[in-house]
C-alpha cells in the first residue's frame, strides 16, 4: 500500500492567499492593458475572496482593512489603464 507524503506548510493559508494576491495584483500592475492584466486581476480578487471567506471561518478581524487596500491598489491599475487609453497618440 502506498503511503501518503506528509508535510507542514510554513505559512499558514491565509497568508499564503495574500502573499499571492499581492504578487498577482505587482505583476498586472506591470503588464500592459489588455486580457492578460484582467487575468491576473482576477486571479488576484479570487485569492482574497478565498482569504476573506477564511476570515469570516477563522474571525479574522483584520481580513476587511486587508482587502479594502488591495482593492484600492486594483483600483490604482484600472486608472493608469484609462490614462493610458485617454492620452492622444
């Protein structure tokens, strides 16, 4: 019978999903407008929908504050986006 591989994460899962959507949000904020940047957009609010239902499980208190700046920082890609496509070229 084969035995199941066991190892304990070093970060907890919470962290792990913010550390993730904080690189995925870095890395579309780089990348030029377009479907690949709305990929990792999305990628990015997926992981902190995961983190806040985990808040809500765990009684994170701190999980909204958290969120609530990521979301600005979504918000901050969107409008570089819209200068972008607003500047005459």
């Amino acid at each position: 019978m084969l035995r199941r591989r066991r190892s304990s994460q070093s970060e907890t899962l919470q962290s792990r999903l913010m550390k993730f959507a904080k690189e995925a949000r870095q890395k579309a904020s780089r990348l030029p407008p377009g479907p690949e940047q709305e990929d990792m957009l999305r990628k990015a609010r997926r992981a902190e929908t995961a983190f806040g239902r985990l808040a809500q499980f765990a009684g994170i208190a701190a999980a909204r504050s958290v969120i609530r700046e990521l979301r600005h920082a979504e918000y901050r890609v969107h409008q570089r986006r819209d200068r972008a496509h607003a500047e005459p070229g």
